[in-house]
C-alpha cells in the first residue's frame, strides 16, 4: 500500500474515532434519547467522512497494479 493511501486511512480513523467521542459526549446528558441523540450525531458525520475518504483515495492515489502476485516456491513458477 502506498504512503498517500495510508495516510488518508489513517485520518480517516482518526476523524472517525473523534465523531464517535463527540457523539457519545453529546448524547450523554439525557438517558431518554440517548441512542436518537447519538444516531443524529454520529450516522451523518461518520457518512460523510467514509464517502469523504473513498473519493479522497480515488483521486489522490495511485491505482493498485494489475499483476497478480504468484509466489514462487520450491516448484518453481509453474507448480
């Protein structure tokens, strides 16, 4: 995998651990709503930074390469 695709994976982790922080923060206070309160938080910000980070990895990495690994072992390439 290459740098700039780590990178983006990596970010999108982090921003995906803070929303999830933010939202159990958020809906703390009323135990009545709590999983409305955390759903309204989290579902559409945690949407927006998976979508955000797919487009992000078409455009800014490279394409995988098309080869497809063969391992080469004591049979040699054919066995």
């Amino acid at each position: 995998m290459d740098k700039s695709r780590t990178i983006i994976i990596v970010i999108m982790d982090v921003l995906l651990l803070a929303e999830l922080v933010f939202a159990i923060w958020l809906s703390h206070d009323d135990p009545n709503a709590i999983a409305w309160t955390f759903s309204k938080a989290f579902v559409p910000l945690a949407l927006a930074t998976v979508v955000g980070a797919r487009l992000a990895v078409r455009r800014w990495s490279p394409p995988l390469s098309g080869e497809i690994y063969r391992p080469m072992g004591i049979m040699g390439p054919r066995g």
